[in-house]
C-alpha cells in the first residue's frame, strides 16, 4: 500500500480493501482533503 500526497490531490496505489481502510482511518483525523493535504505540506515545510 503506497500513499502519495501531492499539492493537487492524493493518490492511493493498493488493494480496494487496504484503500478503504486507509480512507476511513484518515477521516478520523481530517473533515477534507484539502485539509490533509495541508498538514503534509505543514510537517515537510518544518
């Protein structure tokens, strides 16, 4: 299971039932994408 968050989006590469599984424990912790894709830049910027 390969997960790359770019500026315009996020891409999964794995199995439907890992990507599920990833897409319901991220979430959890943010309401948008838009709002993870923010706080990727956010930790890497540091």
């Amino acid at each position: 299971m390969k997960i790359y968050v770019k500026n315009n989006g996020v891409t999964f590469v794995g199995k439907s039932w890992q990507i599920k599984y990833m897409i319901k424990h991220y979430m959890k912790s943010f309401d948008t994408v838009a709002e993870w894709i923010a706080a990727e830049n956010n930790s890497h910027s540091k």
